[in-house]
C-alpha cells in the first residue's frame, strides 16, 4: 500500500477522514489480535497503519483547531 502524501490527504472529505480512521483503528486491532494468537505473517503492516492513521489524524485535528479559530 502505498502511503499517500499530505496534499492527497488533504483533498478528501471531512466524513473520508473519518471513515478512514475508523477502519485503519479496526485493521490495527486486527493486526494486533493476529499478533497475539501467532497467526500474523506481515508484520510491516503494523507501521504501514500507524503512519497512514496519524497522517489521517493529523489532517483532521488541523482542520478542528482552523475551524475553531
């Protein structure tokens, strides 16, 4: 998977991001559970996941604190 850069980020939806989040959290549980019960072969997916969710994270709590602004 490749990661996409921050201006790709950038141009999806408020309700994308979120989307996206929720389901990269559940993958990371996932991974997580896999990991525990010896069934996981990729374990590069682990940082794959974390990096593309905190690009994720990152895009949208910028948004938050300009909109409070």
């Amino acid at each position: 998977m490749a990661r996409p850069n921050a201006a790709e980020v950038r141009q999806l939806s408020d309700a994308d991001i979120t989307e996206q989040i929720d389901g990269l959290r559940r993958e990371l549980f996932q991974l997580r559970f896999q990991q525990a019960t010896r069934q996981l072969a990729n374990t590069h997916r682990f940082k794959e996941v974390r990096i593309k969710l905190a690009q994720l994270m990152t895009v949208q709590s910028e948004r938050q604190r300009s909109a409070a602004s």
